[in-house]
C-alpha cells in the first residue's frame, strides 16, 4: 500500500472533504431559505367561571356509589 503523502492522492481525499463539506453547507442555506416559519395568534381562554343554573342535587352526593369490583378485606 503506498502513502497518500508521498504519492499525491491526498489532494483527492482533502477535495474529496471539501466537497462534503460544501454539499453539507448548500443543504443547510436552503433549508433555511426555504423553511417558512408560521407564526400562530396567542390564545386566549375565557377564565371567567360560568354559575350553573340547576342546583346539584345533594341526595346523590350522600349516596356511595356502588362499586364495580369487590376490594380485598387485607392487603397484602
């Protein structure tokens, strides 16, 4: 195998390196370029708290609820 130094193929590899680095800068000015940001309107929530005109009904409240599942008397 023959050193690149001393052969004069490292001007391959170092155009070789620019040209990457090249290609690499073109894609990032266009994606730049042609990236169009979106800029959204803030929003904004009503944070006034609206009275509900039924009354809840506090019979039901009282009541507890029927459960689904049995729950364990010990835990383990």
């Amino acid at each position: 195998m023959q050193n690149p130094f001393e052969s004069g193929h490292i001007k391959n590899y170092v155009l070789l390196y620019a040209s990457v680095v090249v290609i690499m800068v073109l894609f990032f000015i266009a994606s730049t370029l042609f990236n169009d940001i979106e800029f959204y309107d803030k929003k904004e929530f009503n944070t006034q708290k609206e009275e509900n005109s039924v009354p809840v009904k506090e019979e039901n409240l009282s009541k507890s609820p029927k459960l689904k599942f049995k729950l364990l008397d010990k835990a383990y």
